[in-house]
C-alpha cells in the first residue's frame, strides 16, 4: 500500500516538482498551497507524513504543525519542515513547533526521500511499541484452495477445538472486511469489530481497542467479526492498520487462527508473513487439487514448509467414487492431508437452523471427531 504524503508550500512550482518526485518513488501525495487548508486536509486525509514549508503567508509553517500537534486526530503524523530558512534559529523554531526532521532548500530527490522512509520507519515501529506486551501468541492463518470449500468452517470449529483440548484462551478472526460468515451461522448482531479497528487512527490500535472489539461466546473462543456485506474499509488501503492488528492479537491470546479466505490479493503474502502456521483447506477435485498444488509452492517461496509449517486438510462433499484418493492427492501436491473431514450435510443443517457450532450441534459425529483430531495434532506441532 502506497504510502500518503501531504505536502504543504505556497510556492507552485515547488508543489509540483515535489509531489512529481514522490509519486514516481511510489508515494501517493495531495498538496495545499495555504497554511489553512493544509491542517483541514490533514484532519480529513490522515496523511503517513507531512512535508511543511515555514515562510507562508498568514499561517506559516510553524503555526501549521503546532496546530498539528495539538489535535489529537494528527498529533503523531511525522513532520518533516522543508524550507529555505537555513540558520539555526530557524531550526531549532521547527523543531520546537513540533518537526521531526528539518530540510533546507534546495536538496537532492534522493536525500529527502531517506530522510521520508527515516520518519516512515520510525512511525510504524512506534506504534509497534505501543502494543506494550511481547508478542508471545501463535498463529494460525487457514486458507482455501478456492470459495465455499469450508475455511471458515474450519477456523471457527477447530479454534473450539483447540480451546477444549488446551483449556485456554482462542481468538478466531476474520480479517478482510465485508466477507464475515461467522454472526449470520451464529446469530450475533455485533458484526462490526473488524471495521472498527481498521476505521481507527494507526496510533489507536492497541491492546485496549483490540479487546474492546471481540465477542465473547459460550464456546471458549474469541471472535473478531466482519459483516457480511460490502465493506466501507478497504483491506489494501489499510494493509498497515491490518498488520498492527495481527500483531496485537497475537498479544491477546496464545492462539489466534485467522479466516483468509482465497488467496487473492497482492498484498496476501503480507499477511500470511504474520502467520506462524498456515493450514491449506482443499477437497479430492483434480480442479482444487491444482490449484492447492500452485499455493503450496507460493507459500514455500516465503518460508513455509521449510522455516514455518504448513498443514493440508481435505473436504470431502462428493461421492467417494467420484474423487480423488488420498494417494491421488499426494501424488498431485506432494503433502498427505493430515485429516479428511467428512460431508456431514444434515448436522450442518442443523447447525444452521439452531445458530450453533459444527461440533456443539453433534458432539459425538465423525465429522466433529475429526476437528478434534486435528487439533490435537497441531497442539503437539504448537508445542514443538
């Protein structure tokens, strides 16, 4: 995701060859040319930066980032003051106003664009800090070969499964906004946690704000929810409030398994980097099997199945003589499912119209067993 810098100068001529410069860096700018409009587009905009001339007509520069400052919306926006004023006073002034780095004109394209990905870089790591609690949580990203294959199915029973097993605390997340399932299967009306965290300011997102956002249920485990609808938040565009996320949740439990759906987006490898495990939800279909088959060896080019451990499971919802058998399937990706989970059309039924669980609607069914199973085998993987 592009990074958003605003840059506030009176001169022109200055706006353009600035914002020009940045824009072929990758960055994506807006401008103002008046001190005025340039604290109300920061307000509305939330830039990841401003760069702030001093020598504006009425309100100069070190006006404009005292009044940054003191607004608690922009208070944590680096400032970076870029200006003629050269003589020490003059730095000293902006440094005092509120500037966290100071540039004199004119300067080279590729000293201020350091001195940006400097403030950049120390902006994301102080947010970082301000989660407080080392991250100490494991995990667990699930993902599918294709839509409608049972991922979500499998996050939210197996995290029941694991909280069983372990007796203690787990998280289930859906993490990209507008596609929950979880408060339509189960009857909850607080579907807006998600949103909630993303729609608030980087510096927000903390351990108090994360918390405040999960349902509690009578099954042992945490939900984190998203609507079902079409979203108001863009997960690309909030691809740094999302991994600030991940890391605070990983800091409220010590299990955390996310909903991530199809890989899709450019931005997936980004959040399956947060993942100290993926589990890969396929089903015995030469067309799922392929496609299992191409996102193995994309997660391997980042780590998994050598440095991080992926684990494959598979759906079975057709008639036994019209799939692939287990060897098949090896064959075809290389990897042993480590458990097949059985069509179970009439318990799911039931699960639906009573807003319950998979496993708490039919405890004692294979299909149930099998998640159970499953968590066993990854809490000794967990454990390793």
């Amino acid at each position: 995701m592009a990074e958003k810098i605003l840059i506030i100068d009176d001169d022109a001529e200055t706006l353009r060859l600035i914002s020009l410069m940045l824009q072929r860096q990758g960055y994506q700018t807006i401008t103002s040319n008046n001190g005025d409009e340039g604290v109300a587009l920061a307000k509305n905009e939330l830039p990841d930066l401003v760069i702030l001339d001093i020598m504006m007509p009425n309100v100069n520069g070190y006006m404009v980032a005292k009044y940054l400052r003191a607004d608690p919306t922009t208070t944590e926006i680096p400032i970076l003051m870029f200006t003629a004023k050269s003589q020490v006073d003059d730095k000293v002034a902006g440094f005092e106003a509120g500037a966290d780095d100071y540039l004199t004109k004119p300067v080279h394209p590729v000293e201020l664009v350091a001195h940006i990905k400097a403030l950049l870089t120390r902006r994301y790591a102080r947010q970082t800090d301000k989660l407080q609690l080392p991250k100490n949580g494991f995990v667990i990203g699930v993902i599918g070969a294709k839509g409608g294959i049972g991922t979500s199915t499998t996050v939210l029973n197996l995290g029941i499964a694991l909280s069983e097993k372990n007796d203690a605390d787990v998280i289930c997340a859906e993490i990209f906004p507008g596609n929950g399932t979880w408060g339509m299967e189960l009857g909850l009306a607080d579907t807006e946690g998600l949103e909630n965290i993303l729609l608030s300011k980087p510096g927000d997102i903390n351990i108090d704000l994360i918390e405040k956002n999960l349902i509690k249920t009578v099954y042992g485990v945490r939900l984190l929810l998203t609507n079902s609808m079409f979203s108001k938040v863009n997960s690309k565009e909030n691809l740094k409030k999302l991994q600030l996320l991940l890391d605070g949740l990983s800091r409220v439990s010590k299990t955390v398994i996310l909903d991530l759906g199809v890989p899709t987006e450019e931005y997936y490898s980004e959040i399956i980097a947060k993942c100290d495990m993926v589990i890969l939800v396929t089903e015995p279909y030469p067309t799922s099997i392929e496609r299992s088959k191409r996102i193995i060896q994309q997660l391997a080019s980042i780590g998994f199945g050598k440095n991080k451990l992926i684990q494959t499971i598979s759906f079975n919802r057709v008639r036994a003589d019209i799939q692939l058998t287990q060897t098949q399937i090896q064959e075809r990706i290389g990897v042993l499912p480590i458990i097949t989970i059985p069509s179970a059309p009439e318990q799911a039924f039931q699960a639906a119209i009573h807003f319950q669980p998979l496993t708490k609607i039919q405890p004692e069914s294979f299909a149930s067993q099998q998640f159970h199973r499953l968590a066993e085998q990854l809490l000794t993987n967990m454990k390793k």
